[in-house]
C-alpha cells in the first residue's frame, strides 16, 4: 500500500530519515515522503513518528493543475461520510485552504459531514498536490506542550530540526526555552512515543492494527540530553513540559547563562549542540549570545562535533555566520524548514 507521510516544507530529508530508523523505506518529495508499507508495518511505525504532521493512505499524487478528487470516492463507502481538508504551502497556489476544500469537496460524490465525518479527504497544495484518506489527525500537536511562550515551537518542528543532519551522542540546548527541542531528543533517545496519550482515539484506516501498534516499548536513554536555559522561569516551564512527556528523569535542567558552559563541561566533552536562540532583530540587535554560543561551542565539543542552529530571523543567521568564523567553526550542512509561513534557517557547524 502507498502512503504520503507529511512534514513540515523543507524537513523532507529529516522526515525520511526517520522513517528509515523505523524500518520504513521513503522517497522524499515537497513536504512529504511516499512510503510502501502494510497497514501493520505502517501502524506500527506511526506511533513512534516525531518529524510527521499527518499521515495519508494515498489517494492520488498530481501537478496543480491535475488534482482529482473525484478519485477519492473509491475510498469512501456509499454509507459513509466525508469531509476535505487542504493545507497550502507557502510556494502553494493564491487560494485560501477554505476556498480549495469547497472546491475540492463539490467534486466527490458522498455525503458531506463536517462535524464528525466517517473520511477526511486531505490535500497538501504547493508545487504538487498530494491528495490521501487522513488516518491519523493533526500530529503536530503534543500531549506534553501546555506551557509555552511567544517563542516556543511545535513539537514536529522540534523534532525535525533534531533530525535535520545524521548526528550520534549526547544532545544540549543552551537556550532551552520552553523545552521542545530537549524534549524531542530525549523522546528519540528513550522511545517514548509522542502518542503515549493518544491510544484511546481512534486510527480509522487503522484500526485493526490499532492494538498491535499501539504498545510501548521504552528503553534506557540511548544518550544523554541537556536543558539548560538563562531564564529561571523558561527552565521551570520545561521541567513541567518534559514531566508531561514522561522524559523529566531522562534529561538533565541548569539554569545557566551561555558564558558558563565552559565550566560545566570539559574541553571537547560534548558531541552536540542544538538549540533556537533567542532572535536578533532590528528591534532587538543585540547578538552578544550568539558570539558565547560559538565561543563556547569550540570549546566544549569534541572533534567534528556538531553546533546545529535554528535561526528564526535573517539577522539572526548573518550573526551567527560571522561569529562562527571568528572561531573556526566550519559550516558543514544547511537547511530552511518552514513552520507554517516563517521559515528557519538550519544551519550544522563543526570543528
């Protein structure tokens, strides 16, 4: 069977490497990876998923131009009923998602019901149109992510960034925040599932497979994970996020300023840095964190170590860039993942 695993836009080679860690074979394309699996196999690995946003039995894969709903009829039953779903990327077509679906919806043959719908018929629009039954529902959205602030991220967006390069060992966010991106690398050095607390919902395309997928299998950190953060306040707010995730005792908190990292860990001691840093704007220039983060990073990891940087704003990453330089971290890989419309520039540095 064929189906579109959905990710954030430009988080394609994360998403398929994940789905290659859990024994799943993917192509990437636009946002998405289109995998053949069973419904047992695919079950089994949607439980564990982090970097996913939907998951698609596929329907159908076209251009713009060619997108068929009508085809999707053949996976609703005459009984049933059905509603549509689009989402728009930002290079997608000048329509609205509301107007695609009342499109989209007028060209399939069954019963609409947009309360609680037996089908969810979805569309992903951008360069392509990827159309699939839903069998899974929006997850993006975390059972751990209650508390949170103007700068916190989603989960899946955490997680991809996490994902982003080929990386091994222990994983620090200096600048913690909220906890999201720890607590995406713990969840991946544990195997907690992000659906720990989902089991009760229903998997509709899924649902005989729904019991042997569904079981937890957790194991011992695999590596360890660090969050720490300057703001005391932010800190408590990641212990409470990261003990709703289940990962608090897998994960180590400090409330620590950038400039004392050095005195928490030994020269060459850490294999990875990860973190979205507050950002330097034009309202905001200041970007003396971003020059102790890299000063910081050539001291405390080890030989071709990885400083792996989200950068929310332009200016953000032209700072780090020159900062980076200054200390001889060398750029290795870059990449921009798209949470809804912002996009953040990824970058990966080494020693």
């Amino acid at each position: 069977m064929k189906w579109f695993v959905l990710t954030h836009l430009g988080a394609e080679n994360a998403l398929e490497r994940e789905l290659k860690h859990l024994g799943l074979s993917a192509t990437a394309t636009t946002a998405a990876c289109v995998v053949e699996a069973s419904k047992e196999e695919m079950a089994q690995a949607l439980y564990y998923m982090q970097c996913a946003t939907r998951v698609l039995l596929a329907v159908h894969q076209s251009t713009l131009g060619d997108v068929k709903p009508s085809l999707a009829e053949e996976y609703i039953g005459a009984d049933e009923t059905f509603r549509v779903s689009v989402e728009v990327l930002p290079a997608g077509p000048g329509r609205t998602a509301m107007e695609l679906a009342a499109e989209y919806g007028e060209q399939i043959s069954r019963k609409v019901n947009l309360d609680a719908p037996d089908k969810t018929v979805f569309f992903q629009v951008g360069t392509q149109a990827l159309c699939g039954i839903d069998v899974a529902g929006d997850l993006s959205k975390r059972y751990y992510r209650v508390f949170s602030n103007a700068h916190s991220v989603k989960g899946t967006l955490a997680a991809c960034i996490v994902y982003a390069f080929e990386l091994s060992g222990g994983v620090l966010d200096p600048f913690g925040n909220t906890g999201e991106i720890a607590i995406e690398a713990a969840m991946r050095s544990t195997k907690m599932s992000p659906l720990k607390y989902r089991k009760h919902e229903p998997v509709r395309v899924l649902e005989d497979e729904r019991k042997a997928a569904f079981v937890d299998n957790p194991h011992e950190p695999a590596f360890p994970v660090w969050c720490f953060d300057p703001k005391l306040a932010n800190l408590r707010t990641a212990k409470k996020n990261a003990k709703l995730a289940g990962v608090e005792k897998d994960m180590s908190f400090s409330k620590l300023d950038t400039e004392w990292m050095d005195v928490k860990f030994d020269e060459g001691e850490l294999s990875n840095i990860i973190t979205i840093p507050p950002p330097v704007t034009k309202r905001s220039p200041d970007d003396k964190h971003l020059k102790e983060l890299c000063y910081q990073a050539a001291f405390v990891l080890k030989r071709k170590g990885s400083l792996v940087v989200a950068c929310e704003t332009e200016d953000t990453a032209q700072s780090l860039i020159k900062y980076a330089k200054d200390y001889k971290l060398r750029l290795r890989e870059e990449c921009v993942i798209n949470s809804g419309s912002l996009p953040y520039h990824v970058m990966r540095y080494e020693l």
